[in-house]
C-alpha cells in the first residue's frame, strides 16, 4: 500500500482565504524576510488563524536540501547547514540534494523539552564514543515554518527556547557535557484566544509582529466566506483549480520579493521617523525599531521598490508595535490606537 504515501490531504488555497488583510500581510512579510521574527495571531475562535498558516506554507516554493539529512540543510549555504553536511564538502565529497516542499511543523500543546529540543543518547555517547542525536522539532522545522496554536497556553520555558532558536537561528542541546548545535532558522507563528489568557510581555515583545484578528460582521462577506468553504470541501481539486493562476501569481511575487530584498533602502530620514514614533509611544528596547524597519524593506520588495516609502511604514508600524506596548502582565494588548495617533502626529 506504498502509493498511500503520496496522497496529501488538499489545502485550501491562500488565494481565495476572504478578508483577514492584516494576518496575510504580516505572514507573507515574514516569509520574504525571516528575520523580522515571526508574527503572534490573536483572535477568535474560527476566524481561520490555522487555515490561513496552512495555506500560507503550501502556498512557498519548494526548497533544494541535502538529500536524507535530518536538519533540511542548505546545500550551499554554511548557515543553513549541519556540521555533519559542512565536513562533507569540507573534505570534498559529493553530496546528493532534492526540491522538498517547506516543512510545516505543528508543535502541540503537550511537547516537552526533549522533544521540541531533540535528545542525546547519553549511554551510546559513554559506551561507543559515538554522539547520536534524535532531532526534535526544531530541527525539522529549519528552514520552515513552526506553527504553534494556542501559544498562550504553552509553557514560558518553552516559548522561551522556541524564541531563542527563532532569533539566533540555531537550537543547541546539552546534556552531561556532551553538546550538539544545528541550524534551526524558521518563521515562527504563534496564534491564540485573547480569552484565554495572553502571553507576558517580555515573551510577546519577542514576537515581530502581532497580528489581531476579528470575526468579520458583514453578513454577505459572511455568506462568501460560507461558500468558499463549502464549494472548497465538496470538490477540492475545482476549487484548487480556480485558484491556481492567482497562487501561482502570488508564489513569483514573494520569490521575486525574497532576491530584491538585500537591494531595498530605506532613507535615513524615514529610520528617524521610526525610531521618534518608538520613543513617543515609550517601546522598551530597540526590538521595535529593528522590526519596523526591516518590514517596511519587505512590503516595498513586495511592490518591487527600491525605496521604503512613508506609506510602507504606516501599513507595518502597527503590526510592529501594538503588542509591545503592554507594560503591565494585566492589561490587554493595544488594539492599534495608540499608534495610530503617534503616526498621525509624526508621518503626516
């Protein structure tokens, strides 16, 4: 029964997802440029948070990785790559590559350490010498995306270590002095029900973007999104076939977005205007500025630009900011207000 195998459950295509503009943006944003350091999705129960990250990962090219490798490494690029495919070309030996399509990794509610992390077997590393590694989820998700649902709920410790890796693009293990570092640069998404609880401030400040999500009021965008949905689960291939032209046309986008991107500047007069907005609205460290600036880059790459412009800010500041601006663990995220006011003063 091999040919179960190939028999992948259809997505829904990106294309066709109806309304929700803020969430689309800030994830094709985050797959242009990586290191704006993935985006925080808040909203209400089904306003389709998981459907849309879904699409989003089908929806991206594929990848040439080094073939059977753990860690979906590079095959050119150093920072992509595991120690064990750098000694290969190192000492000049030839090595295999394959197109995968973007891992898409779904951390559960319930994954400990170990398993996000990956294990070293301690007994084999005493008795042969030999350092075997189990991979955790972090190593499947380079050069992905890791999706976490209801991140609000997960453990502080292990948000933590999920930022940690999502910043500095490796995940490192250590167990009784034996120590294992390996590539682990992914978008990380989180998403989650204000209800429930946010996450404390020091964590959501860590997240690029933040993300709000609504449920959409207009009944015949409501009567819309219905039919989509429906037309979509009775016949998936009509539906993926209608939108297949405009998925295509949004995939050349990001790729052409993604090699424009180390071209694109941004006038200093414009870094200025940023940095007072931050100020004014009183953001703790830099993080703000460094992210501003580096989706405003994105979303003119996405419009083929060479120059951020003014309105490239104003439609990023706030996905920026918004969620750092909690200083108190008992107060509610800023719905974007605050901000609008302060770009108001400053960019008009």
């Amino acid at each position: 029964m091999d040919f179960i195998k190939n028999i992948s459950r259809p997505i829904f295509p990106f294309t066709a997802i109806v309304g929700q503009e803020e969430m689309k943006l800030a994830l094709i944003l985050n797959v242009i440029d990586p290191k704006i350091g993935g985006v925080m999705i808040m909203g209400d129960r089904g306003t389709g948070k998981s459907t849309t990250i879904r699409a989003m990962a089908d929806l991206l090219p594929q990848i040439l990785v080094v073939q059977d490798d753990l860690f979906n490494s590079h095959p050119h690029n150093f920072e992509l790559m595991s120690n064990e495919v750098k000694n290969s070309i190192e000492n000049n030996q030839n090595i295999n590559t394959c197109l995968i399509n973007v891992p898409m990794i779904d951390l559960p509610l319930g994954a400990t350490e170990d398993r996000v992390c990956g294990t070293i077997d301690i007994e084999k590393a005493l008795t042969e010498g030999i350092k075997s590694f189990e991979p955790g989820l972090l190593a499947k998700a380079n050069r992905g995306i890791l999706y976490v649902d209801e991140v609000n709920l997960l453990d502080d410790h292990l948000v933590d270590i999920l930022l940690d890796s999502s910043a500095s693009g490796w995940n490192t293990v250590e167990r009784e002095g034996i120590s294992i570092r390996h590539p682990a640069r992914f978008v990380l998404v989180g998403s989650g029900n204000p209800e429930e609880g946010e996450l404390r401030p020091q964590l959501l400040d860590r997240f690029g973007m933040h993300a709000e999500i609504k449920t959409v009021k207009d009944p015949l965008q409501r009567v819309k999104i219905v039919e989509q949905r429906s037309s979509f689960d009775q016949d998936p291939s009509a539906c993926l076939n209608e939108y297949k032209m405009t998925q295509e046309k949004l995939k050349h986008k990001i790729i052409m977005a993604q090699k424009k991107l180390p071209s694109v500047n941004i006038d200093y007069e414009l870094r200025v205007k940023i940095s007072e907005i931050c100020s004014e609205l009183d953001v703790d460290g830099l993080r703000g500025d460094i992210v501003t600036n580096r989706a405003a880059k994105a979303l003119a790459a996405y419009d083929d630009r060479d120059i951020v412009n003014l309105e490239d800010i104003k439609q990023v500041i706030k996905l920026c900011l918004r969620h750092r601006l909690r200083k108190d663990p008992l107060d509610t995220v800023d719905s974007g207000v605050k901000v609008d006011k302060v770009v108001d003063k400053f960019l008009y």
